[in-house]
C-alpha cells in the first residue's frame, strides 16, 4: 500500500476515530465526576453504561418497532428511557453500594471493592434477565435510515449515525459544561468536588449532591449506550467491560476530575485508537493485527500515568498532612 | 493456663477431627451436597486446628497430620473428585497467600494478579511441550523432572515480570493502580490469545496441549492392584500442593512478622507517614509485587503441569477477581483468612453451584412441586453454577458492607508493655 493510498484512507479514519472519542468522552463524564465529588473510581459505571444500551436496544425492538414513528423521534424516546434507567441505576447504586462506606469508618479499599462486586454482579444478572427471553446478546434494530450515507469528502462518505452520534455528543458535553459552570446546581456540585466538609458548613446538602452527580453520570452512561448500540450494532451483558476501561483511560488522559479533560481526552484516545487499529496492521503488514489495539490504550495510559500523572488538562494535586 | 493436649479445647478440636475423618472416611463417599457436607467438615477441623491463639502446637501437629496426611489422600483414593478439589483449593491457597501480600500487607490493589500464574503457568507450557520443542529446537521438551528447577525458574521469572510491571506504575495512588493492573492483566491475556503469529509462542486460543507430569515414577510405583483406576498422579499433585502450601504459609508468616512486613503495613495504613518514618516507598512496594508475583508464577507451573493444558481461558479477568474475593472473603490481610477464602470460594465454585445447578435439574426433570407451585416451570437459565460472576459480587459488596474485616480477621500481634517496671525503677532511684 502506498503512502498516497493511506492518505486516503484517513479522512473516514478521522471520522471514525471522532465517533468513538465522543462516545468514551461521555462515559468518561460519569467517572470523571464520580471521582471529582468523591475520589472514588466507580467501576461499576461500565455496566450502567451496558445496561443503558440493553435498555434502549429493547425499547426499540418491542416498543417501537412498527409504531411507525420517524427514526430521529424512536432513537430519542429510547435515549430518554435509557437515561432514565441508566440514571435510577447509578443512584441505587451509589444508595446500596457506596453510601454505607462512606458514612462508615470502612478500609480504604472497600468502596473500591465493593464496586468491581457491583459490576459483576449486574454483568451477571443482566445476562440472566436477557437468557430468560432468548439470547443475551441482542442486535440493533434495523434502521435503514441511519445507515444512508453522506459525503465526506469527494471519495468517502460517512453513515447518518456518525453525524447523530456527533450532534447528540456535542449537545450532552456542551450541556453538562453549562450545568456545572452556569448553575446553582453546578456550583453546589464544584464546592463538593472542592471540599466536601467546607460545603456542608455552607449549607449543601453533600448528600443530595452526590446522589444527583451519580444521576447525571448515569443518564449520560445511558445516552451514550443507546449512541453505542447504533454505533455498533449489537449489545451483550459483557460489552461494557472495555469500552468503560477505555473511557477511564480517557478521563485520566485527560485529567480525572476535570471535565474538559474527559472530552479532550476521549477524543484523542478514540482518534489514536482507531488510527493505531488501521495504520498499523498496514504497516507491519498485518504481523501487529488490529486485536492488539487494546493493549495500545492500555499503553498509553501507563505512559500517560507515568511521564504526566495528571493528565492533560488536570491540576496536579499536593496531599496536606 | 492449661497448655498441651489436655485443655479443654484442644480436646474438643482433636474429637472433632476424629468424627469428621471418621465420616468422611465411612460414611459419605458421593459428590451430592451431604457428601459435600462432610468434606467442608472435614477441612473445619483444619482451619479450627491452626488458631494459634488458643490452640497449642502438639495438638495441631495431631490434627494436621491426621486430617491432611491420613483422612484426605484415604477419600481422594475412594473418590479422586474430592483430591481434585483439595489439589485446587491448595493452589488457590497459595495464589490468595500471594494476593494477600499486594492487597492485605501492602494495601495495593491488584486486579491483574491472575497475570502471574499465566506467566508460570505458560513457562512450563512451552518448556515441557512437543508445541515448545517446535519453537525452541533441539534439546526440548525438557524432561518431566525439570519441573522442579523450572519452579524455581518460574519464582524468578514472575518476579521479574511484577518488577516490571511495579516499576512505572508504583507512583500511583490505589484507585489508578487498580486499574493499570487490571490493564495489565487483559494485556496478558490478549498476548496469549494472539501470540501465535509471527512467532507460534502460544498457540493462541487453542492453548498448548501436553505438557509434562512431574514425579509421574513415582506415581507408577505406587500404582498396586489394590485399587483399580485411581490415578495415583493425582496424589502426586495433592502431596506436592501441600507441601508448596507448607512452605507458602511460612513465607507469609515470616515476612508477616518482618521488617518489611511491619513496612508494608505502615504504607497500607498511611503512606506518608510511612515515608516520612524513613520506609523507602518504591523498594518497599516493588519487593511486594515481587513478592506476591513469585507465588503465583510458582503455582502456575503447578497448575500447567496438573492440568497438562492451558489456555488464556484459564486466566481472564473472573480468575483475578476469585482471588480477590478469596481474601476480601477471608479478610484481608490475614494468612489464615486467606487460606479459608480458597477453601471457601473454590468449594463454593466446584462443588456448591455445581451441587445446586444438579439439584435444581432433578427437580425440575421430576416436578416437583412447593404449594402447588412445579419446578418444572422453573426457566432452564435458572443454573447457579453459571452465574458465578453473581455470587462474587454479592460475596464482595455483602462483605465490605457487613463484615470488612472478613471472616477471620488480621490480628497484629501487639506488645504489651509492662509498666510496673517502670515504677520500680523510679521506686529504686
């Protein structure tokens, strides 16, 4: 293959790699904020994510199929549901899972267990709730309409869904911007993320802010689902798992904590990653296939971790005694 | 204080292992949940035995030898499922025993431990293999008694690899090296999975087959007519298992009591006071990596040898978090905790589920039926012994929740300081 050849081959690349930073870069959202109110990893967030896009795959397949309803407006009522879900999900979770710990004087490991326990247990229930009404993992509905091409350039064109992934995207992470830095809600939730004890003694009530941060993760996890299942046309209890990890490393390459940073950092590791997968098997001549694209996300965020281990946009963080 | 056989207690814990051995031996020699039943009983008598505390060491010895030398390889011979199960949960044991130095010593958190045991476990995969002497010419497969030096090799190996990866990722607070181990871990098990091209080192997902039984001499000469179709190279295992838990519990013992095991829970408790003490973080943190990885690298070798096959199957990230369940279970930190977590979690796995998922089967084959209710309208999914992922979850959030210490909580041996000599010294000054 010539380099004319590859050049080509990046303007669709680019594409795709944007498609899928913005997905990570609104999964990474929910972790980022987790982690800036409380300092806690919630592992769980992947499945919240996967139950978010089960959620609105079935929604599609059982409820609006054949209602007739343009695919714009099917697509947004299975958003809106998955939020939903996704949103309820994340609070019960932080309610059962987190809140006991915090409010006791557990190890300082224990909320973390607790998580990954979280997280494999909704793996696995959701896989047995999908087993009782047939196989677990469950396609996309046809939707022929987001599959209508549109020109890119003057060779390449991209489907439908890309552009609605992208506006969608935008809209989530130009809102939540808007929220947290325009709002008495925002405020409320930076003086938490800033000093939890100081923002009680000013009147927040720290309880019902994490909850909400744990909502607005959520429903996010669940938009970005139901953006996922379009994207990749099928969903499984499992199909969490890697991409929340991504979206993790997308938070920390971007500075966990920092909300730009979950953007900037999603869609550069989105971009890298889908530019590794195509350029390097031409390269090498497929002798590095694409399967080893995830241990290249991987890589990068122990490289990240260790040459800027606040990431991009992070503050670096100095422990008081 | 009445020490020695005679107190009380002691008494009570040897007649228990005598009626556990006793029933065990005669009385239940099927796989159904009683049977299962009698062999968990049997292995409470061990876990009673070694309560240091309140046990002196004759009557353990006693228990020991009576319950891990006579009574057990006596059921394996009768029925070689239940050697098999306590072959597993000796290396599961050890791997818990490793976890526990990163996780319950040193406060770490390791989602990607399982990474070790496939780093052993593939060593002598391709060391003693037809598929390894393909890749390395001639001179290979190793012999089957190689096995020996190549656990030693393997000790240093896994160390190696914990060395590499602890070195750059040491820096980072718990939350972030949780999730570069996990990386870690699945980084493994991709390579695993497609290092069969350019260079054929692991055969990808078909995994290496025949790979070489240790001691199998030995197992031959035991062989006797006496009992027909016992495979005597499963007590071979069971004997080599124990003997490599022996001297697993002494390590973490020793290193429990050590200076650098006092250092590792100094960090585990508050890192910058640790290093404000004068602890050097990095060294300290790497020998318990180092540490932790030699322990599973060992049993990895063990693991390939018995199950004379591997695959990255073996060694997904479900398998990291059974370990960790095995010690949040047991409770972190502690050695005896960590050795009944393996019990625990392994019999829990291979026998309990597998018990259940029978006994819901048979019910809902027959109908029976609960207040007019059958089984038979129970939905086929209904299978306990899938769901695994389910019951460590809810083991790990129940426990943090309920019981964070676990089961059989970490004890730090404390110094009383006596201070009547004190006022005598002033009295005498």
């Amino acid at each position: 293959m010539t380099f004319t050849d590859m050049l080509q081959l990046l303007p669709p690349t680019l594409a795709d790699g944007l498609v899928l930073g913005l997905l990570y870069a609104v999964i990474a959202l929910g972790y980022t904020m987790v982690y800036g109110v409380l300092g806690l990893i919630n592992f769980a967030h992947s499945e919240i994510f996967m139950v978010g896009a089960i959620v609105a795959v079935e929604v599609l397949t059982h409820l609006l199929a054949g209602t007739g309803l343009h695919p714009i407006v099917q697509i947004v009522v299975a958003m809106i549901v998955a939020a939903a879900v996704s949103g309820g999900l994340a609070v019960a979770a932080e309610r059962v899972a987190y809140r006991p710990l915090r409010l006791s004087n557990a190890p300082k490991l224990a909320p973390l267990i607790t998580a990954i326990g979280l997280s494999l247990f909704l793996q696995d229930a959701v896989r047995f709730i999908e087993s009782l009404f047939g196989q677990f993992i469950r396609p996309f509905p046809s939707m022929p309409f987001f599959d209508r091409q549109i020109p890119l350039t003057p060779t390449d064109t991209v489907p439908l869904k890309s552009l609605v992934i992208l506006i969608v995207a935008g809209a989530m992470l130009g809102g939540l911007v808007h929220v947290v830095h325009h709002t008495r809600l925002g405020k409320a939730i930076r003086a938490v993320a800033t000093d939890r004890k100081a923002a009680s003694l000013m009147g927040v009530d720290v309880d019902r802010i994490v909850m909400l941060t744990f909502l607005i993760g959520g429903a996010l996890a669940g938009v970005a689902g139901t953006l996922y299942a379009l994207e990749f046309g099928r969903v499984d209890p499992f199909s969490g798992f890697v991409p929340g990890l991504k979206a993790f490393t997308a938070a920390v390459l971007g500075g966990i904590g920092s909300i730009p940073g979950a953007m900037v950092g999603g869609i550069v590791l989105g971009i890298l990653e889908v530019m590794i997968g195509t350029f390097v098997p031409i390269l090498t001549d497929n002798m590095i296939g694409t399967e080893y694209k995830d241990i290249f996300a991987f890589a990068i965020l122990i490289l990240i971790l260790v040459f800027m281990p606040t990431g991009l946009l992070g503050r670096p963080a100095t422990e008081k005694v | 204080m009445a020490a020695g056989l005679l107190s009380p207690r002691s008494l009570g814990v040897v007649a228990y292992a005598i009626v556990t051995t006793a029933m065990a031996l005669f009385v239940f020699t099927g796989s159904g949940l009683v049977d299962t039943a009698a062999f968990v009983a049997l292995l409470v008598s061990v876990h009673l035995a070694t309560d240091a505390a309140r046990i002196d060491g004759a009557t353990r010895f006693v228990v020991l030898t009576l319950v891990l030398v006579v009574a057990l390889p006596l059921v394996g011979v009768r029925n070689t499922f239940y050697l098999d199960v306590a072959t597993q949960v000796g290396i599961y044991a050890v791997l818990a025993l490793g976890l526990n130095i990163v996780v319950g010593f040193a406060g770490l958190l390791d989602l990607g431990f399982i990474a070790f045991f496939a780093v052993g476990a593939y060593l002598w995969a391709i060391l003693s293999s037809a598929h390894g002497a393909g890749l390395l010419g001639p001179g290979f497969p190793l012999p089957p008694d190689a096995f020996f030096v190549a656990i030693l090799v393997a000790v240093g190996i896994a160390a190696g690899f914990g060395i590499l990866l602890g070195l750059p990722v040491l820096r980072l607070k718990g939350d972030y090296l949780a999730i570069v181990t996990l990386g870690f871990g699945e980084v493994i098990r991709v390579l695993a999975n497609n290092l069969d091209k350019p260079v054929n080192i692991t055969n990808g997902p078909q995994g290496i087959t025949g790979i070489a039984q240790p001691l199998s001499g030995v197992a031959a000469t035991l062989a006797s007519p006496a009992v027909p179709g016992f495979k005597w190279q499963a007590l071979v295992y069971y004997a080599l298992v124990l003997a490599l838990v022996g001297i697993a519990v002494t390590v973490n013992r020793r290193l429990d009591g050590s200076k650098i095991g006092r250092a590792w829970i100094a960090i585990r408790e508050d890192e910058i006071a640790a290093q404000a003490m004068g602890i050097p973080l990095v060294r300290t943190k790497l020998v318990a990596f180092a540490t932790g990885a030699a322990f599973a690298g060992t049993m990895g070798v063990v693991f390939a040898a018995k199950q004379t096959f591997v695959s990255p199957e073996s060694f997904d990230f479900n398998q990291s978090i059974g370990v960790l369940a095995m010690i949040v279970f047991g409770g972190l930190g502690s050695i005896r905790g960590a050795m009944v977590g393996a019990a625990m979690v392994t019999i829990l796995n291979l026998q309990i589920l597998k018990a259940l998922s029978a006994g819901l089967n048979h019910l809902r084959s027959t109908g029976f039926e609960v207040f007019g209710w059958s089984f038979a309208n129970l939905p086929t999914q209904f299978e306990p012994s899938k769901y695994e992922r389910l019951v460590f979850g809810v083991i790990l959030i129940a426990m943090m929740l309920h019981r964070p210490r676990g089961l059989v909580p970490a004890d730090r041996r404390t110094i009383r300081v006596d201070t009547s000599n004190e006022t005598e010294r002033e009295g005498a000054r």
